[in-house]
C-alpha cells in the first residue's frame, strides 16, 4: 500500500494499531522480497492491515502524517 492509498482511507475511527509482525508469518508473495526478520503493521480497530513498514518508528510517523492516532500494541 502506498503513501497516497493510506490516506485516501475513510476510516470513522482514525486510531490505528501498531505491531510487529513476523515476516515468516506474512504469505509469501508479500515476504518475498523482505531481508529482515520483523517489520510493523498499521491495522484499523476493524483488524484490517492498512499497511507494513520496516520499523517501528516509520510506522508512527506514516500514522501521524495521515492523520491517523497511533496506537502501539504489545
């Protein structure tokens, strides 16, 4: 998902979730490609994945810039 599709989004609830997520875990035509071990996902309350970035930081920043509330979770 690009940039420009996340904050096309029209999300009621502008709270999205960040986790870490095993890249072994993700299907594989998404985990082709990615070298490290973990990257993070953005999900709405709804659970629906709106994006994968390849750290933590990015992945709030990403949030913030499109208006979104960032929300870790453990």
């Amino acid at each position: 998902m690009t940039k420009d599709n996340l904050s096309s989004i029209e999300l009621k609830d502008r709270t999205v979730y960040v986790s870490a997520v095993n890249v072994a875990d993700l299907p594989e035509a998404v985990a082709k490609g990615i070298s490290q071990g973990r990257v993070y996902s953005l999900n709405s309350s709804t659970g629906e994945r709106l994006a994968l970035v390849k750290d933590r930081s990015l992945a709030f920043v990403l949030a913030r810039q499109n208006e979104f509330h960032p929300v870790p979770v453990h």
